[in-house]
C-alpha cells in the first residue's frame, strides 16, 4: 500500500490509513507523557494492523448499536432521576404546607379555648368593716384606744391593721403631704395609712385610695378629740368651702358637696368614684364617738 500512488487508494483504504495515522500520533504522546511522569502507560487499543482487519461500513454500523442503546439507557436514567427530583420538591412543599395548616390549627385551636374560659377578674381587696379613727373617748374608763365594740364579734380578727403597725406605700411625688381647711383653720400633715399608729402623727390616708387630683376617692380620717383633735370642727363645714390637698407638686382645691353622719360599719362612703373627689371621716360627736362624721368634697382645680 505504501507504494501505491494515493489516487489509487480505495476509500476505506485511506480510512485506515487516517485511524492508523491518529494512532500513531496518540502513541507518540502517551510516550512523552510517560517519560515525563505525567501518565502511567495504558494499554494499547486493538486495532486491526492490516487493511483486511478493517471494519467495513456495515461493521461501523454494527457497533454503532450498543452505543446507541447506551444512550436510550442514560436518557432513561436521567429521566428516573428527574422524577425523583421533582418527586422531592413535592413532598417538600406538601410537609411545609401540611405544617402551616397544622401551625393555623393550633392557633384556632388555643383562640377558642381562651375564649370559652370564663373572665378573670382581679380579686378585690379586703374592704375595712369599719370607718378609720374609731376609738374610745379620752374621758371613758382606761382612757383611749382603739375600740373594737365597733366591729362585729366575727370580723375582728379581720381588723388586727388598726390595732398594728400596718403596710405603709413607698412615698411618691403625687401622694398627699398636707391638707388645709381654712373654714375650720385646719393645717396638718398627711401620712399614708390610717392605723392606730399613723393617726397618731397626723391626718392618715386609707392605703389604695387615689393620689390628689386623680380619679378615685381620696379617704382621708383624723380624730376629733384625742392628738390634736384635727376633725374637731368638721360638722362646722358648709357646701362651697374650700379643702385644699397638697403634694410635693402640686396644690388641688376641692369644694365641699355634702356633710353626713353615719354608722361606723358604713364602709360604701370609702369606695371609689369616677370623679375626682376626697372625703373626710372622724368619730362623732365630740367625747363619743359612737358615730362617724363624713364630709364629701369635689375637685375644683389644681395649682402648681
């Protein structure tokens, strides 16, 4: 073949001349590449070594056939994987959406429960059963104390605060320090709580009665005949007088509205109101204090 003039060659006689030419050069470069350390020897292909030994067309197409059914498998294989994919995304959104609606459900679920139980309201306060300064005459056998024939035989354990030391509120800028009433020259301090022991110093506010100014009833009580007899003279009061309650701040003017005399277990004069009001209580009358004097007055104005 090598002698034969190229023109004379068949087609497939130059085919192999072409594989045998590339095989050469392939040879030829795994060589250097050996030499060099770059890759391991690797086994030569089988070609055939003589023209005889050449696969014809129909050959070619021959082994055309397996890597054909090759590739029919790595498009089946592809597709199985995208399926699984796609399978997964499915799944994925389908729990996600799954906990949404669960995570709703919950939440409707706890609405309702709150919703059935019934209100909570807070739990009130133990009203006192009686009107603050109660006492015993000065003049009576044994002198002043606290009286405690006021109160009914099965409340008085109730009322141990007013023969003790009660709870006193951490002072604060809006709460009561002093009280005048310039119809019955009254000028006195005003201390929070209105025990034994506090009326003592003064003009005692009921703990948990509104600040001046506020909203609320402010409950104050002095005595009327023992330290200082403060509330001597309220009986002496008339509608429009002035009661002015002052604090670190501010000065509150109130206007008296209303002067009664009640028992001392009438408690109702002490609740709250929706109006900003103070009412005064002291024993009554003067040396017997059976009773209890209760002057209401209304919020006027304010003054720095």
């Amino acid at each position: 073949m090598a002698k034969k003039d190229p023109r004379d060659l068949s087609v497939e006689e130059l085919r192999w001349l072409l594989v045998e030419k590339r095989r050469a050069a392939r040879q030829e470069r795994l060589e250097q590449f050996r030499q060099s350390g770059r890759v391991i020897l690797v086994a030569p292909d089988e070609q055939p070594e003589t023209i005889e030994n050449w696969h014809t067309g129909e050959d070619a197409q021959a082994s055309a056939v397996p890597y054909a059914r090759r590739r029919r498998s790595r498009r089946v294989l592809d597709g199985f994987l995208l399926v699984v994919e796609v399978a997964a995304v499915i799944g994925f959104l389908f729990i996600l959406f799954n906990g949404l609606t669960l995570m709703r459900e919950l939440n409707r679920n706890v609405v309702v429960a709150l919703e059935q139980q019934p209100t909570m309201t807070s739990t009130p306060l133990i009203m006192a059963v009686v009107l603050p300064s109660g006492h015993t005459p000065p003049n009576s056998p044994g002198g002043s104390r606290f009286n405690d024939a006021e109160i009914p035989e099965h409340l008085r354990p109730l009322v141990q605060s007013y023969v003790v030391d009660v709870p006193i509120p951490t002072p604060g800028p809006e709460q009561a320090i002093r009280l005048q009433i310039p119809g019955i020259s009254v000028d006195a301090p005003v201390v929070q709580g209105d025990g034994w022991e506090q009326l003592k110093k003064g003009i005692g506010q009921h703990a948990g009665t509104a600040d001046p100014g506020q909203k609320g009833n402010v409950v104050l009580s002095a005595h009327n005949d023992i330290f200082g007899e403060i509330f001597r003279n309220l009986d002496q009061l008339k509608p429009g007088d002035p009661v002015v309650l002052y604090t670190n701040q501010r000065a509150y003017t109130y206007v008296v509205e209303q002067t009664q005399i009640v028992a001392p277990t009438n408690v109702e004069v002490m609740a709250s109101t929706g109006q900003p009001v103070v009412t005064l209580v002291s024993c009554y009358p003067y040396l017997v204090d059976t009773q209890r004097i209760v002057v209401t007055a209304r919020l006027q104005s304010s003054s720095n």
